[in-house]
C-alpha cells in the first residue's frame, strides 16, 4: 500500500475544501489513497476522510511478525515501524534478551544450583514482576546430575515428624554406615517409595508428610523424602542456595531435616551434625520435613514384593498385627494374640503345660485347649521349663537349671 503521511493536528472546513494552517487543499480521496473497501475487516485501517478502509493482503506483514506481547515482553512496545500492529523487533522486560527469530529470550533459564523452579518445571534465576499471577514458584534447585535432571527443595518446611520405628529396618533399604557413603545417596524417590511400601503414615510419617505434598502445578506423590546426598551438596553449595530462597520468598533450609536414607534398624541420617553435610539421628525423634521433586518429574514405584510377603494379617482368629516391615501392605509373618504363636499361615496353641502337677497351684495367663504357657507354684517353688534333669514344673527355688 501506499502510505501518505500527515503531519497536521487540524483540518477545517473551508467551502468544501480542506483548511490547513490557512492553507485550503483539495479533500484527499481515500480510493486513491488505497482505501479500497467499502467494509470494515480484520487488522484493518480506516480512512480518516471517509468510510474505506484499508484491508491488508495475506503476507503483507510477513516481515513483521511480533505483537510484542507475552512473557518477557514489555507490553505492545515495539522498536522500529509497525505493520498492522507487528513489529520486527520488540523491548524486553529485566531478565530477558532480545534474539532474532526468537523474541524475548529469558536470560538464564538453567535448573542449576540455586535456581527457582516453578511450577511448569521453568528454572530462572530471579522472579521477575511480569511472572507473577503467571507461574508460580515451588522450589530452589539443591542439586543437578549434569544431563538435565536434579532435585529442588520445597520452600516450605512441613513441620516435624519421626522418621519412622525405632528397632524397625526396612529390608528393601540399603543401610549406609558411614557419613561418606550417605553423601552418595541422592535416590531422593526411590527411598520413599520403598518407604511408603513398608508401612502407613503412623509407622513412618516423615516419608509420608513428604509423598503426599504437592502444590500449584503438582501432586501428591510427585515429591520425595530427599536422599542425604541433597544435603551433602546444600553443604557444597550453600551460598547459591540460600540466595535462592532470599529470591523467592521462601524459608531458609535447616539443618536438622530428615532424608530416606537409612543407616541402621535404629537410626537414619539426617542433615548436618557431621562430616558432608550430614548426620544420624534415632529414627523416633522428630526433626524438620523439607520434601524434594525431581525434574524432570518420574514416576517412581517400590520394587515387586518378594513372595514370601503374603499375609495382610488383619483377619484370622488370634490375629492381632503384622510382625516385622510390610510389603505393599503385605507381610512375612503375624503376630498372634498370647497363648498362641505363628506357625505355617496360622496362629496355634503354643501352650503345653496342664498345670496340674506336684507343687503347681494353677497356670499362669491365658490358657488355650486346657493348657498354659507357664504355671504358679506354691510358696517357696518356682516355675522353671527347664528345671533339674531338663525337665519342667515347679522346683525347689535353688534348684539348679538344667
């Protein structure tokens, strides 16, 4: 299109003809000008002098292909002419950089240590103004594998929670007996979903709290427990790390947080308190729970069950529990309410003494199919099972064992 541009702010009247600056000219005619269309259309210009409109052809803005709208743009401010409202080249907000064929490049969008993760698993290294009400921050990145996969911390601690039983160890764990080899660890999910499958929230609640979090963009089960690894590196690279949570708005990571990583039946590590950046802590003390997500974000499950886990032991006469670590809900054995034990898939009578014998005034508990685990004795005897020559009953108090 033709394109005539006037400078003048006023147009007067002047007996049919246009005044402008006391200078009367002819009223301009908006066919000639390329106004063709007698109708209004998409993008299209109307003629100032009369009711045409300019319509734009298909490809005649294809050299101009930005709006200038969008993340990272400063709203509708274009460099240069425009075509249609497009331009070839568009201002950007703080935080971003112009590239050609591109547009509006974040600056520095890497998951590396100390950056925000968001909730569309964007990393950036500050939150800008224009990102708010657009993406939501949910995490500082603790720690990357170098190909494109790492590890970020909630912002928020879920308060705390016992790690799980003391005395209790889960078979599918690896136990980690040094500080050095706990470091090694960043199965941050693996651990909890092996966690989780070995018991409900009230045996192990600090994996639990951590499993079922979730945020804007997330679900429960998308974050972890995480690994004593995640604290060796916080304790590699604390600086970036807590300017991270300065630029969020999050609250500063402590150290007396539990990871998945387990080191005995009695204990698990847990952040600081020795060498890399971690230490052990009896598994029924309550400390700090701090989950992770991995990103990209991985379905994690817990390995098959062994076959041996079998019974969900909660029905069956004499039934009172599981004995021992479950299994996706599942155990090896069950405990059984006393005078009865387990015994091939069942609980049975486990007692044997009718109690009935020399010195012996009546048994001791619960008795089942007439009989009883151990018996009284009148005053001055005691009850041994095995007594003198192996045998069992009631026996002078000083008699010797067998």
């Amino acid at each position: 299109m033709k394109k005539i541009l006037y400078t003048t702010t006023a147009f007067v009247l002047c007996g049919g003809i246009v005044q402008t600056n006391a200078a009367c000219i002819a009223t301009p005619s908006c066919t000639a000008m390329g106004y063709t269309s007698t109708s209004s259309c998409t993008n299209g210009i109307k003629c100032p002098f009369g009711d045409y409109w300019y319509c734009p052809k298909d490809g005649e803005c294809a050299e101009f292909p930005y709006t200038c709208f969008g993340r990272g743009y400063v709203e509708a401010a274009g460099i240069g002419a425009d075509c249609n409202g497009k331009y070839v080249k568009c201002e950007c907000y703080e935080g971003f950089e112009w590239q050609d064929g591109k547009g509006c490049i974040e600056s520095s969008t890497e998951c590396k240590i100390g950056a925000i993760l968001y909730n569309d698993m964007t990393c950036s290294s500050s939150i800008y103004d224009h990102d708010i009400g657009v993406k939501t921050a949910i995490g500082i990145v603790f720690y990357t594998d170098g190909m494109g996969h790492g590890q970020a911390m909630a912002l928020q601690s879920l308060g705390s929670h016992k790690w799980g039983e003391y005395g209790i160890d889960i078979p599918t764990l690896t136990n980690y007996d040094t500080d050095e080899s706990a470091s090694k660890d960043y199965d941050s999910c693996e651990n909890t979903a092996k966690i989780i499958a070995a018991g409900d929230k009230s045996k192990n609640p600090a994996a639990w709290a951590a499993h079922e979090y979730k945020t804007a963009g997330t679900e429960a089960g998308d974050w972890c427990l995480p690994a004593a690894g995640i604290f060796t590196s916080y304790y590699n690279n604390k600086d970036a790390i807590v300017s991270g949570f300065t630029k969020a708005g999050g609250v500063q990571f402590s150290y007396l947080t539990w990871s998945s990583t387990e080191k005995t039946e009695n204990t698990a590590w847990r952040g600081g308190g020795g060498g890399n950046g971690v230490g052990g802590d009896f598994k029924d003390y309550n400390r700090e729970v701090r989950p992770v997500i991995e990103f990209p974000v991985e379905e994690h499950t817990a390995p098959a069950c062994d076959s041996s886990y079998k019974y969900t032991c909660t029905n069956g006469s004499y039934v009172i529990g599981g004995s021992g670590t479950a299994c996706d809900g599942k155990f090896q054995n069950c405990t059984c309410s006393s005078p009865y034990e387990w015994s091939n898939g069942n609980c049975v009578c486990a007692a044997k003494y009718t109690c009935s014998g020399e010195h012996e005034i009546g048994g001791e508990g619960s008795s089942c199919n007439g009989k009883y685990t151990s018996c009284q004795c009148e005053s001055g005897y005691s009850w041994k099972a095995s007594g003198p020559n192996c045998s069992y009953g009631c026996f002078d108090s000083y008699a010797a064992q067998c």
